[in-house]
C-alpha cells in the first residue's frame, strides 16, 4: 500500500513542479491621451473641494447630498459591486477544497416464487472532499479577472455619482436662468402694455393707425405667451431636479439663488492629460483591458491537463447505531488531460483574446472621446465668454441711447414712445445675456464632467447609500 502512494506522488510531483502559471501580458497601450499637450495646472480640475464648489452656494451642496442619499441609479449601481464582491467570493473559492456529507437510507424487499420475501434494510453516511490544484493559474486568473470588476463596478458608481453631480447642477442653473427670463418678460409685457397705451390714444387722436394696435397687440399676446412656455418649463426642470434627488416629480421643491452665479475664467492653454485621466469612466476602461487579459490566462490554463486530488470516507450497516463500526476510505488522485472537444477550448482562448483586443480597442476609443468632450466644454465656453462681451458692448450702448431718449422726451423732442422702445431693447439684451451666462456655465460643467471633477469619496456616497439619507459631511 505504501509503494503505491510513493508511485503516485512520484508520478504526479514531477508534473506539478513543471508548472509554469499562466499570467497577462499587457503591453503599453498608446492612446492620445500621451500626446495630449496642456498649460493648465492640473489643480484647476482635480482640488482638494468638490468641484460644484465653484459656485460658492449651499443650495446646490445640499441638492447634491440630497441627490447622493436618495438617487435610485446611485442606489442600482452599489448593488451591482454587491453583485461583483459576491462574484469574486465565489470564484476565490476554488483556492479551497469542497466537501459534501451524505446520509442515506435504503430499504429493499425482493419475492421470487417458492421463496420467501428477502428484506433489505441498510443505512450509510459518507464523506465526500475534492480538490483541484491550481497548477497553471487557471483560479487565481479568474479570481483576479473577478477582483477586477468588483474595481470596475467602483469606478462605474463613481462615473454615475460624476454624471448625476453635473446633471443637478444643469438643472439647478436652468431654473434660476429661467427665473430671471421669467421677471424680464413680465417688465416687457409692462412697458408693452403701456406702449399700448400711447398708441390708443393716438388712435383716438388720428395720430396712428389701426394696424400698429394689432401689431402691439400681437406683441403683448406672444409675450404672454412666452410667459407661460416658461412657468412651464421651470415646473418640468423642477420635477427633473426632484427626480435626480431621488423624490416624487410632484414633490415642493425651493430654488431661492436670484442670480446666475459667477465663475473664474478658463486657464490659459489646454488641460494636462494627468487630469483626463482621473476620470471614474477611463479608469473602468482601463481596468476592463486587464480583466480581459486575465481572461485569455484562465483560458489558456483551461487547455492543459488538471490535477484532481479526491477523497471519501463512508460507513454502512444495516442499523443506524452500527453504522460506525462498518466504514471505507478511498483517495485518488487523478490527472485529466483533455484531447478531443471539438476545439471548444482552442475557439474558447481566441474568443477571449479577441474580446481582449476588444477591451483595447474601447479604451483607446474612450480616451479619445475624453480628449473631445473636454476640447469641446473649453471651445463652447471661450465662445460663449466672447459673446457675453459683445452682448455687454451693446447693452452699454443701449442705456446710453436710453438716456439720450429720456433727455430728448423731457425736453420735448420727441414722445413716450420712443423711450418704451429702448426699454424694451434693454431688456431683450438682458435677457440674451442671462442665456448666454448660463449658457457658459453649462460648458463649464460639462468640463469638469469630462474631465473627471472632483466628487465625494467613494465610502461617503456608499455610506449615504446604505442610510437612505444624506451623511454629514
């Protein structure tokens, strides 16, 4: 009995120590983000605050800690690195042997003619343990390919937290804005309705014409009806931004900011690419690329022969309190090498290398989509800030000519009417500006959604998660 454990571990040691564990080899991938050139200190997206700090307003930091507590995407994406971590739980457990234990009972009773009835009676319990050796690294690659997107489900909860962060933030600009177009219409559809004042009388003075009251008339009707397009609009933003916070679209909601809140302007030259380069998004992608590659090693492990160490200890009698005076034990040890399977295995390893080329090919493509949202947010913004100063030129302009008319009306040069008429001209330019403020805002958050801003660590958005409300910060 001792020659044949001796030959077996002499015959199985020698293959074991031969091993050679497959691991991945990943290249050094070139994307644009290496030739990517900028002069902008990378502080100015990656600080120590979170990045809707710009604004300076505790409105929109509660918003945000409102959002992060309650946002069901946000609670989605914590479950799904619940799912991950369950995953790579169970993939690490092939590191260990598994053993099954067994109680059975059977009865049997058997007639043949001209005999008596033969009973059978018998009980058995068994241990049952078996193990495979990791001898090619074929676990350990599907434990690491599983650890890997427990990373990428992190990276993925941040990304969503990033995206949300900024869509509040849109929202949350858009209403102000409208707020104040809101107040601009109903000063115009004052100073129209007096305008149309003067020109009644007139009228009646057979100093105008008919038609230039149905003209003011048309005017003041489409003010007015601008007027309800954007009580209609701030009512469907506010139940958006209720939405996002993780409350019923119907549910009071209070955006108290009057003004569209500044910002510090564009630094000179583009952004570094260590900034583009923290974002959750390209970080996932990255990491796609090396569980994919982990991938192919466990495929390629799975090719070559597996050594399977297994063993049994059973008992059996006939009367359950005998039953440990009757038992057997067996260990074997086995060592399978697959020969034909139609070339699942073979097709198994090109598939997932091609799935890695894949995974490349997305990253790469993922950097560049970076590269442009980024370029794209700075180009809007620097063409937004050039028309704000026109806009600014010509507003200056506009109250100049106001108090040319106020003086030229005062010293009886001309009527009412035309002072109205600038007035309204002002208050037209206003609110083209208050667009394009807003307008160039939106850019801004768009750049710092490309490039990865800033947002709450990871354990404080999980924590916020598993509370149901918001943490203190």
């Amino acid at each position: 009995m001792k020659c044949k454990y001796l030959l077996l571990t002499v015959l199985i040691l020698p293959v074991v120590f031969s091993c050679t564990v497959f691991k991945p080899e990943i290249s050094q991938i070139e994307t644009v983000l290496d030739n990517s050139k900028g002069s902008a200190a990378a502080s100015f997206i990656d600080n120590e605050t979170l990045w809707w700090n710009i604004f300076e307003s505790p409105e929109i930091s509660k918003l945000m800690d409102k959002a992060f507590g309650n946002n069901f995407n946000i609670k989605a994406a914590y479950y799904r690195i619940k799912q991950a971590q369950a995953s790579y739980r169970k993939s690490y457990s092939g590191y260990y042997p598994s053993a099954d234990l067994s109680l059975e009972r059977s009865y049997n009773k058997q007639k043949q003619k001209n005999l008596d009835a033969v009973t059978t009676d018998k009980w058995s319990l068994g241990l049952n343990v078996s193990y495979e050796a990791d001898i090619w690294g074929k676990t350990s690659a599907e434990a690491e390919s599983a650890a890997l997107q427990v990373d990428i489900s992190r990276y993925n909860l941040k990304g969503s937290a990033l995206i949300l962060s900024t869509d509040i933030a849109k929202a949350w600009v858009d209403i102000i804005a409208n707020n104040i177009k809101l107040n601009t219409l109903r000063e115009q559809l004052k100073l129209n309705q007096d305008i149309y004042s003067i020109l009644e009388e007139r009228y009646y003075s057979s100093m105008a014409d008919l038609i230039d009251l149905y003209q003011q008339e048309s005017v003041i009707a489409n003010i007015r009806s601008q007027i309800d397009d954007t009580i209609s609009e701030i009512k469907q933003l506010k139940q958006s931004l209720n939405v996002l916070t993780g409350t019923h679209p119907g549910a009071k909601i209070s955006v108290v900011t009057e003004q569209i809140p500044e910002i510090n302007p564009l630094p000179k030259g583009g952004l570094p690419a260590s900034v583009l380069k923290n974002r959750p998004d390209l970080k996932a992608s990255w990491l796609k690329v090396k569980s994919a590659a982990w991938n192919v090693s466990s495929a390629k492990a799975a090719r070559l022969p597996s050594l399977r160490l297994t063993g049994s200890y059973n008992y059996s009698a006939e009367k359950l309190a005998d039953i440990f005076d009757n038992w057997a034990l067996n260990l074997a040890g086995s060592l399978i090498a697959p020969i034909i399977d139609g070339g699942s295995r073979k097709a198994e390893v090109a598939r997932s290398k091609a799935a890695l080329q894949e995974a490349v090919m997305n990253y790469k493509q993922d950097t560049l989509n970076a590269v442009k949202e980024a370029e794209a947010a700075m180009l809007n913004e620097k063409k937004y800030v050039k028309r704000i100063k026109n806009t600014e030129k010509r507003l200056s302009i506009a109250e100049k000519i106001l108090k040319e008319a106020e003086r030229r009306y005062y010293s009886g040069m001309s009527d009412y009417s035309a002072v109205l008429n600038q007035r309204l001209n002002i208050l037209e330019l206003k609110s083209t500006l208050t667009d394009l403020k807003s307008s160039r805002i939106k850019s801004r958050i768009d750049l710092y959604k490309a490039a990865g801003g800033r947002i709450p660590e990871l354990n404080e958005i999980l924590k916020e998660v598993k509370n149901g409300r918001t943490a203190e910060k």
